[in-house]
C-alpha cells in the first residue's frame, strides 16, 4: 500500500512538473509565470518520494523501495545510490563542524562563509553545485578521487566531509543511474519541445527554492546531530507538496517514519515560520559558531522587542 500511495504520488507530480515546464516554454508570460510558480513547487514532491526512499520507506520490500527512489531520482536529476550515501551523511554529520552553513567556525573568513550562504543556499547555487557533481561523476569519476578535489574543491563547494564515503560507492551503479537520469530530462525536453531558457528557468525556480529549505530546515537550530533541526510552519498547500518535509526535527528524531506519520511526531518545541527563518538568514548572514551541544538562540529567531509588538 506504501509503494502504490507514493507511486501515484511520484506520477502525478512528474506529469504535473512536465505540464508546467511545457508552460513556462511555450504560453505567454501572464500563464508562463504560474507555471514556473508551479514547477518550482512541484517539483518537491519527486525529491521528497526520493528522499523517503534514501531512508528505505517508501515501499516495505527492499526492490520496491530501490525501484521508485531511482525514478524519482530522475526529476532532480541525481542517483538514488549517490544521493543515499550523501544524505544518510547528514544524519551523521548534521550542525557539527562538518556540517555548518549558518556560522563560521574559528578561522574561517566570514565573508567566504557569507558567499555560500546567500549564493549557495539563498540564490539557488547550492543546488547547482549538487548538479555539477552529478555530472563530474558521470563525465570523469576519477576527480571524486583526485587530490586536489578532495583537498580542495569539495571543502571550498561545502562538502568536503562527503567525498571520501562517496568515492567508495560503485562507479558503474552510479553512472547508470546518472545516465537513467540524464536520458529523462533528454527526452522532457525532446518531447516537450522546451525552449533553453524556459528549462532553464524552471531549474533556476526549483533552485531556489530547494536549496532554501535544505538548510531554513537546519538554521539557528540547536547544535545537535539529532535535534538540530525545526518542525517548520508553512501554509498547508506546501506541506502537502513536499510531503511534510518540513516536519524536519520530527524526521531527524524518527528517521524510519513515512512522511505521513511525522505530523503526528512533532513535540512542543518552538515552531518557527520558513519565512521566519529564509529573512533571519538573509539579514545577518553567518553568526560567530557556538560550542557543540548548543541550545537555539531563540531570543535570536524570536527576538523578545517583536514578541512583545505582536
């Protein structure tokens, strides 16, 4: 029952994203606009079907699973493989100095901080970033290997703690996937007649908004690998779109749970908007990094002079 519900899941929002990508491509811009707006909301719901099947729930059996997080893998682009190494990392990793975008840590140069913080999280790069990845590995998979990548241009593009686990996986299982990937977005954009710059301006959307909540989910949150995260408020329509994705603190707690028990996992903890959190990052930048085991700053998300206005 799992694998049905999310299959029809996954086709209706791969149709959906199709018919808005045609859109934004080919009617005028008064109708093209709503479809980009569409796209880059949709288009969540793929990657979280994907990132149901990274933590094995989205079918019971283990080929069910496998099946449908390779094609929902397909709308991002990514590998399933590939994307499951990345992001059970981040279980491991998560608000450790491994893994920290909303401070700097001693040493580090705010400002290079502040340049992947708007540019990668904020301006949609961050997302970019994992696409060039993609095709590093498909193009030449070697580089995940080479010295100055690992030494170099992973750290400087924030993941440096993930190569050396990636470079393990097995090549072949990854380029298939990545060409499986690939060849959809080929064929989206043969059968579908898509213009350049409409494609691409829908990929800039979904950016956007994908690589703000990959990490409005995680900023000023405690420093903690468990419960450094929040259980986000949004309107109904996005939690829906995302398959509660923002019910992120619940998902870190109960990682095995489906997405649609992690409503019924959210504890009395603060509970900031997105917008609360995407304003906060975009007006203070990066913050000098508390200890490990850090509480929130919540006179911070909440500043008390606003709590009492309101």
């Amino acid at each position: 029952m799992r694998l049905l519900l999310n299959s029809i899941l996954l086709v209706f929002s791969m149709t959906a994203a199709a018919a808005c990508l045609w859109g934004v491509s080919h009617l005028a811009w008064y109708y093209a606009l709503p479809a980009l707006i569409g796209f880059m909301l949709i288009n969540n719901m793929p990657f979280a079907i994907l990132h149901e099947a990274v933590h094995g729930v989205a079918a019971r059996s283990a080929a069910g699973n496998r099946m449908i997080g390779i094609i929902a893998a397909w709308a991002f682009p990514t590998s399933f493989t590939l994307q499951r190494r990345a992001h059970l990392n981040h279980h491991k990793n998560n608000r450790t100095d491994k893994e920290l975008y909303d401070y700097y840590l001693p040493g580090q140069p705010r400002w290079l901080r502040n340049v992947w913080m708007y540019g990668g999280n904020l301006l949609g790069l961050y997302y970019f970033c994992v696409l060039l990845g993609n095709l590093i590995w498909f193009i030449a998979p070697g580089v995940y290997r080479s010295r100055v990548f690992v030494t170099k241009i992973a750290p400087a593009l924030g993941f440096g703690s993930q190569v050396p686990e990636l470079a393990k996986l097995p090549p072949l299982t990854i380029w298939s996937e990545l060409l499986g990937a690939f060849l959809w977005q080929a064929l989206l954009f043969w059968v579908l007649n898509l213009s350049v710059t409409g494609y691409l301006l829908c990929l800039w959307a979904f950016a956007l908004h994908w690589s703000a909540l990959q990490y409005a989910d995680h900023a000023w949150s405690p420093r903690d690998v468990m419960n450094g995260a929040w259980n986000l408020k949004v309107l109904p329509v996005s939690r829906w779109l995302a398959l509660n994705y923002h019910c992120h603190l619940a998902h870190h707690q109960h990682p095995q749970a489906p997405w649609y028990e992690l409503p019924s996992l959210v504890d009395d903890q603060p509970r900031p908007t997105f917008w609360r959190v995407y304003f906060t990052m975009w007006r203070y930048g990066v913050r000098p990094a508390p200890q490990m085991g850090a509480p929130a700053d919540l006179d911070f998300v909440f500043p008390p002079e606003e709590e009492k206005r309101r």
